[in-house]
C-alpha cells in the first residue's frame, strides 16, 4: 500500500491505465453526459474517460501530485474542476455519477461515516454511485488507518438505495506493493 502521505508513485504507477470494468458498468446506467463527481481520482483514468465522453466532471484527491496529473492530461478547456481534499472533506456538487474507485477504504475508520455521507449527498436523487467497499477478509482489512466492512456494514450502507449490482469479489492479486488477497464489494447503486 503507498504511503497516505506520498501519493505520487501510485500516480505514476497507474497513470493511463483503462478505465476499471465498474466505472464503465456505472456509466452504462446513462444514455447521455451529466455531471461526476471522481471521490479519490488518482491519475485520473476515469475523470479522463468521463471528459472525452463529455461529461462535467468534479474531481477529487489528497494528492497534490495526483491533481497535477489530472489537470496535465485533461489540458485546457475542458470541464473539469479539481478539489485538493481528504475524502471526509470534500465539498462536492451534486452529480449525476459519483465515483469512487478503490478509494473509500483509505479512509481511517474514524471518519468512514462522514466519507459516506459526502457520497450519499453528492448523488442527487435518481443518481448513481459506483465504487468498492473493503471486505474484512482483505489483506490491508486489519489495518488501523483501513477502512474495511464486513456484510452486514455493506448491507446497512445501502438501505435508502436501490442496489444495481453488489459483487462480493476476492482473489489473490497485486497491488502496487507487491502480491496481495483482495476482498472487495464492487456497489453499483442509485440513490432512491
């Protein structure tokens, strides 16, 4: 797992990857551009396809390196808006789409309730949210600075939302750390 204060060769490392499978699930939802909110936008591979298919865009991340590397690849005279916050701190507008890809589970369980009530206000009623949640059978789950949940948490999360799709995912893979066992929700869901 990168270092929380050093975001900047995870940036690198995942710059012009392809947009993940969730992200493009989630925009199979709409039969035209809106407005998306990218909670924990990294390099920007999914604010970038969400640009070039002519979306209003809203952009977020702790990262300072992460920001320049969105605002580097996106150019000028797009719409695009960046905010430099921590997820529990963001102020963004309502959207169409919020997503956030790999990304709510760095928040520290302390602030967890209030990273998911900046999700659950910035998808306006009607919208979408598309995102993964951290299970507890993660190898990062016992973490103290993880944020990771267990079914019945997942369940609760999503009362008050009609859930699309909710994949229980786990396999040994990789992060940029090296090899790693996932245990993921991806949460395809519209806010009621």
């Amino acid at each position: 797992m990168p270092d929380s204060t050093d975001w900047a060769p995870y940036v690198a490392f995942t710059a012009g990857d392809p947009p993940r499978p969730l992200h493009q699930a989630a925009l199979a939802c709409f039969t035209e551009p809106g407005t998306a909110v990218d909670l924990g936008c990294g390099a920007g591979n999914e604010t970038l396809d969400l640009l070039d298919r002519g979306w209003q865009v809203h952009a977020v991340d702790s990262s300072a390196a992460a920001l320049a590397e969105v605002s580097r690849r996106a150019g000028s005279g797009r719409r695009l808006t960046l905010e430099r916050s921590d997820l529990w701190d963001a102020r963004p507008p309502v959207a169409d789409l919020v997503y956030a890809g790999f990304s709510l589970f760095f928040a520290p369980p302390e602030r967890f309730a209030e990273t998911w009530e900046v999700v659950t206000r910035a998808v306006r009623p009607g919208g979408v949210f598309a995102g993964q949640l951290l299970g507890m059978r993660d190898d990062w789950a016992q973490q103290p600075e993880i944020s990771a949940q267990d079914d019945a948490e997942v369940q609760g999360l999503l009362e008050g939302w009609s859930v699309e799709r909710l994949d229980e995912v786990e396999y040994d893979g990789r992060a940029m750390s090296g090899p790693k066992h996932w245990h993921l929700y991806d949460v395809l869901a519209r806010r009621v």
